[in-house]
C-alpha cells in the first residue's frame, strides 16, 4: 500500500508535467494557423476590391457582355460575403466562383484589341495576376500551419495537453472538386 501511494505520489507531478509539456508550442501553431487564415482573408478581400475595377474598365468598352458582368458581380458579392465569415470552405467555394468569372471576363478582353491595348486594362490584369498569387501563396502558408499544428496535438505527449485544454484540429483550406478543371467560356 505505501509503495503504491509513493508510486501514485511519483506518477501524479509526473502525469501533470507531461500534459503541460507542449502548452506554449500548441499556442504558437495554432497563432500561427490563425494568421495565415487571415492572410487568405486578406487576399481573398484585395481581389474582391480588385474586380470593380476591372468590370468597370472592361464595361468601358464591351457594352454588349451584361450577363458575364453580372456574374463578375455576383461572385464577387459571394466572395466578400465568404471572407466576412472566415470559414475556409465557403472562402473557396467563393475562391473557385470568382476564379470562373474573372476567366469569363478577361476572356471578353480578347475579341476586343483596343481594350488589351488600354493602359487601365493592362494595369488592372496585372494587379490580378499578382493578387492570384498571392492568394495562391496565402492558401498553401495556411494549409502548412494547419499541417503543423494538427499533427503537433496528434502526437504524444501534446495530445494529452491539447485534450486537457480543449485543443481542436483546424480544418484545411480545399478548394473544390470543380476547381480542377479550367472554366469554360461561351459567347
């Protein structure tokens, strides 16, 4: 009996010291995750700022394409809406839309030359360019921090830590099945 109590007077520091043991590192990950969610966010909201400007350049121009600019502005609405929530499936539901729409749109830029050779137009295309990349970039950094931190709470001892202090797996960013093919465009 009293080895079994200094046993269980051994074991309890010792049980204790090991959940503890990757406390600070789980908050780090999952700060880490956290900013590059908002990363996606951020990106996700500069295109979304973006297309006015381009629909409005391209509108200038091309008077006859309403239905591809309605959809240009419908994704965008859904775009902005889905950055306000944070929820990374509906961010690339949202994502994959205005992909779609702004192919559609720039699409039109090529049975129209005095508008490829319009400096706004140009300058707008490549501002899109680099925002796409951007959140390109933004979306892996954030899949990465995901990676880290929900195999981090999966392993021991951080598993006991993170079910002591309620330590959830995020969920990844996945764009959709359709983002695999290219959008199609009709005139």
């Amino acid at each position: 009996m009293i080895r079994q109590r200094r046993f269980l007077a051994w074991m309890l520091p010792a049980a204790l010291l090991l959940t503890g043991c990757g406390y600070n590192k789980i908050q780090t990950l999952d700060e880490q995750a956290q900013q590059a969610k908002q990363q996606i966010q951020v990106q996700l909201q500069r295109r979304a700022d973006l297309i006015p400007n381009l629909v409005n350049t391209v509108k200038g121009v091309t008077k006859q394409e309403d239905t591809v600019y309605i959809g240009v502005a419908n994704a965008r609405a859904q775009l902005a809406g889905a950055v306000k929530t944070g929820d990374p499936a509906q961010m690339a539901a949202a994502d994959q839309a205005a992909t779609g729409a702004i192919g559609r749109l720039l699409a039109i830029a090529e049975n129209y030359p005095q508008l490829k050779s319009n400096e706004n137009f140009m300058a707008l295309q490549d501002e899109l360019t680099g925002t796409e990349n951007r959140v390109a970039v933004a979306r892996a950094d954030y899949n990465t921090a995901v990676q880290q931190y929900n195999t981090y709470i999966r392993t021991f001892p951080q598993a006991i830590t993170a079910k002591v202090t309620g330590a959830k797996a995020r969920t990844y960013y996945d764009a959709p099945a359709s983002s695999q093919a290219a959008p199609s465009v009709k005139f």
